[in-house]
C-alpha cells in the first residue's frame, strides 16, 4: 500500500512543482507552467477555467486559438501559425489538436529534427475524472443474515497521466451506505484506490480496481438481551482506519469527449477481510466527467 501511496505523491509533486514563469502577453502577465524546451517551447496553464496553450520561437511568444468565424466554423489559427513556425521542416499539422499532448508530441517533433541531441521529456499534466454514482450493496464483508440490500451513493476523483488512454490511475472516493428497515446498517466510507484498464479503447474500458485503504464510520442498528431478559434495540458506532484490499469491477462507456457513463460491480472479494455466507451483490451506475 505505501509503494502506491508514494508514488502517487511523487507523481503529484512532480506535476505541481513543474516551472511556472510569469510572462506579458498584450499587457496581460500569465503564470505559465514550460512544457518543451527546444527551438520551440509550449507553455501552458489554465485561466479562468479554460485552458490556455502559448508556443515561443526566437524572442516572439504567441497564444495557439481557434476561434469561429460568423457562421459559427473553427479557422484554426493555431495550425497557421504552427505551419509557419515548423516551416523549415516537412511535418504536417493537419492531424494536430489543441490540446496538451498534441501540440506536445507535434512540438517534440519538429525540436527533435532540429536538434538530433533533444530530450523529449515524458512528463505532461494530469487527467482529472469526477464520478458521481449510486446503487445496491449487501455488504458482503459483514453478517447480513436476510441478505438485505442497501442503497449506495458517492463520488469519485480518480487521477492519471495525460495520455490520451491511460490505462493506470488512483482515486479518491466518498461512499455511504444508508440504513434500511430491513438492514439497519449505514456507513461513511473515505477510500484511496488504485485502477488498471484491462480493455482501454477509445469508446469503451473495461477495468480492475483496488480499495488500498479507507477510513470508516459505521453506525449499526441490533436487538441484544438486557439485564431483564428483554429484546433491546442498541445501537452500535465505530469508526476507524483499514486496508482491506477489496478488488471491483468496473466499466466507462463514453458518452461523448468528456463523459462516460459507469458500471461497478463492487467488493468481490478482499485479502485481508472475511467475507460471509452471502455472495457479494453490490453495484453502481454513474456518471464520470472530465474537469
């Protein structure tokens, strides 16, 4: 668990403390983080919420756009003016989108025709995912002797390399459990969690995943013999800090470019909890969007 632990804060770190400058554009100063360093540099951040791409050749830096014309259609300006800039050398920029990676790859490139001793970094911002979901558990992992199902709902920030398929991420994950008439068991779930994409297409990825650790707060209702021999309602609270390696399932159609829809088959097993006599029934539908 540490080794996933640290070399998600490593990558974290390693992403936050990228250099960030301060330049002046048309009167206007950025902070802007450098993302190539060669005969062209791409920089890069995002303002005000909109990402934002600036390339510097010589003494000149100059945002990439793609604006719209009065009918509403791109010009892309942006492949004007890499076309321009790339010249002297014979790259297409027919298939370069403005995008992070893209304009990175296209950049790496032409610095790499220029001078055969550039070193392409592999680093690049991270992708973040936010899901919201909800669905059915039975709690496997404790004694539920009427198999009774309870709702689920929760959110999910899941982070990985900005590639365009990554198959790796970690996730931050908030899951309560709400007690029913029929199970009067309910719990505040805080997971840390590991992914791996077994199938990881474009439109479509089928997925492994793995609880590291969480912290819990149960509240769990039951009927114990009293003092005098009487059937007492009590009520049970705990919380505390786990790792108990529980592997799901899970799956992202995509919608469009920037949602999926979500499929989890949850708590199949754990290697370090007991699982009872009833098989794990616990899934979530849900919607993932990428911010």
């Amino acid at each position: 668990m540490k080794k996933f632990i640290l070399s998600f804060a490593f990558c974290l770190i390693s992403y936050l403390s990228v250099s960030q400058e301060t330049y002046t554009i048309d009167d206007s100063t950025y902070r802007l983080f450098k993302e190539t360093a060669g005969s062209i540099n791409l920089f890069w951040n995002i303002i005000r919420g909109k990402d934002r791409y600036f390339v510097k050749k010589d003494d000149s830096l100059i945002e990439l756009v793609n604006t719209k014309d009065d009918h509403g259609n791109r010009k892309y300006e942006y492949k004007l003016l890499l076309g321009q800039l790339t010249s002297d050398k014979n790259i297409s920029v027919d298939k370069v989108k403005l995008k992070l990676m893209s304009l990175k790859t296209f950049i790496d490139q032409y610095n790499l025709l220029q001078d055969p001793e550039y070193k392409i970094n592999p680093k690049g911002k991270l992708f973040t995912r936010f899901n919201g979901f909800a669905g059915f558990s039975n709690s496997p992992f404790l004694i539920n002797p009427d198999n009774s199902k309870n709702a689920v709902i929760g959110f999910e920030f899941e982070f990985s390399e900005a590639t365009e398929l990554p198959r790796h991420s970690i996730y931050f994950q908030g899951k309560q459990v709400i007690a029913s008439r029929h199970f009067d068991y309910s719990a505040t779930q805080i997971i840390v969690g590991y992914r791996f994409r077994i199938i990881n297409k474009k439109t479509f990825n089928f997925y492994t995943s793995l609880d590291l650790a969480r912290y819990v707060f149960v509240k769990e209702g039951k009927k114990e013999l009293n003092d005098l021999a009487d059937i007492a309602p009590i009520t049970i609270k705990e919380n505390g800090f786990e790792v108990p390696f529980i592997f799901n399932l899970g799956a992202d159609i995509r919608l469009n470019d920037s949602s999926f829809l979500t499929l989890s088959y949850n708590e199949l097993f754990s290697i370090l909890l007991d699982g009872y006599e009833n098989f794990p029934f616990s899934f979530t539908i849900g919607y993932k969007i990428k911010l």
